[in-house]
C-alpha cells in the first residue's frame, strides 16, 4: 500500500479527515485507506472512520484490522512518557 | 465470557482502570478483559490497555481484537448525534 493512503487525524476541522478519506477511495480508487492518530486524537480517529463507512461510503467500505501500540519517550522537562497510537483501515467492498 | 470482565472507561483516576485490569487477571485469574468506552473516552481507553499490558503486565497479556462502532440517537436538542464506541479485548498469553 502507497503511503499516500494513509490519513493522519490531528486538529483540522473534522470534515476535512472525512473528506480525505472519501476523496482516496473515489476519486483515487484506493482500495484501502489506513487512518493514524497518536494520543488524544485517537478519540477523533475512531469518529473519522465511523463517519465515513456509515454515513458517506454506506455498503461500499468497512472498518478491517485496527492496531494500538504505544511509544515511550523522554519529554522536554527529562520525563518518561508514554503516548498511544492507533491505526485503523478502512477497505473498499 | 462474564459481564465482570468488562470495564468501563469513564473520568475516574487513570490508574482506577488500569489497576481494575490488572486485578481481573490476577485476583480475579480472567483469561480474557473487555476495556469499553465511548466518545471522548476511546482515547484513554487505549492509554488503559497500552499501561497494562506493556507496563503492568509485560509478557502476560496483549492486546487481541479491537472493534470499533457507533449508536446514532436523538439528543436533547432534538439533534441527530453520532458516539463511536470502542471495545478492546485484553488476553491472558
């Protein structure tokens, strides 16, 4: 899968990451889009997908394999931290 | 599976939930832990699941399959509202 499939959520207007997702499977004949996000945005992620399979593209795409990790780093003030990530695909019918 | 392996995330501490985890499957010897959440929450809920098992209970549980969906209702408003909801599955390895 090309890299230009996947959508990364982060703090654009929602519709924006909907449209994104429904431009790669019209207008680009994607056959899957891969939906990232990292920390609080993961909420939002989950929304993307859930709006564009049943209100945009009904009966023509589903949510496939969702995958959750984490990445552990140090911050600015020296402390560990943990961040979550998800990415959820969305595959054409 | 019991309807006790299942937890739901809310506002309580983090550390709540993650130690509600950890005790299903020590105290509570559960092969298997349902961590669902709603809207907002599905963020937290991966944090939850991600602590658990990669800090608490490294090489014991890992995250199994993770489904994602949505309820429509009528809010007070008398607006048509969205909520995704999340469901991961914890097992025991």
């Amino acid at each position: 899968m090309s890299e230009d499939n996947n959508i990364f959520i982060g703090s654009k207007p929602f519709m924006n990451y909907v449209t994104g997702v429904v431009m790669q499977f019209t207008t680009n004949q994607a056959s899957e889009v891969v939906i990232k996000a990292r920390g609080k945005f993961i909420s939002r992620a989950v929304d993307v997908a859930e709006v564009a399979a049943k209100r945009f593209l009904v009966n023509s795409i589903a949510v496939g394999n969702i995958n959750v990790n984490s990445e552990e780093f140090t911050n600015r003030e020296g402390r560990q931290v943990r961040v979550s990530t998800i990415e959820i695909a969305l595959k054409k019918l």
